[in-house]
C-alpha cells in the first residue's frame, strides 16, 4: 500500500501507520475489506495494536509504547 491511499483486494493484514517525527508508528492492521464491492475505494476495517500489546511483548519481546 502506498502512503495516503485505501487498502485494496488482498491487503487483509496490511499496516496502518503513522509518522511522528521521523519516527514510524505501527497503529493497526488492516481487518477486513468489502469484496463484494469491485472498488479499493470502499471503507477498511482496521484492528487497534495497542489493543494487543501485552500479547505481541510476551509473544516476540517487542515492546510497545
């Protein structure tokens, strides 16, 4: 996915990050997409990371802030 695009078919799983002062934050991971629209220009669902850090900490010893 380039930067400030949608997601398209088959970018379940793609990132949603953000930069802060040349720093690149991970914020979420694309969930779902629409398929029965023919267009990447329809709404994504993205599930929250932070939502998960205790799991990813323990899982891979990354810490998230």
């Amino acid at each position: 996915t380039h930067p400030m695009t949608n997601t398209c078919h088959n970018d379940m799983g793609g990132p949603l990050m953000r930069e802060k002062n040349g720093v690149w934050y991970l914020y979420g991971l694309s969930a779902t997409k629409d398929y029965a629209v023919n267009s990447c220009s329809s709404a994504t669902i993205f599930t929250r990371v932070s939502s998960f850090c205790s799991n990813i900490a323990s899982t891979t010893g990354v810490k998230c802030i």
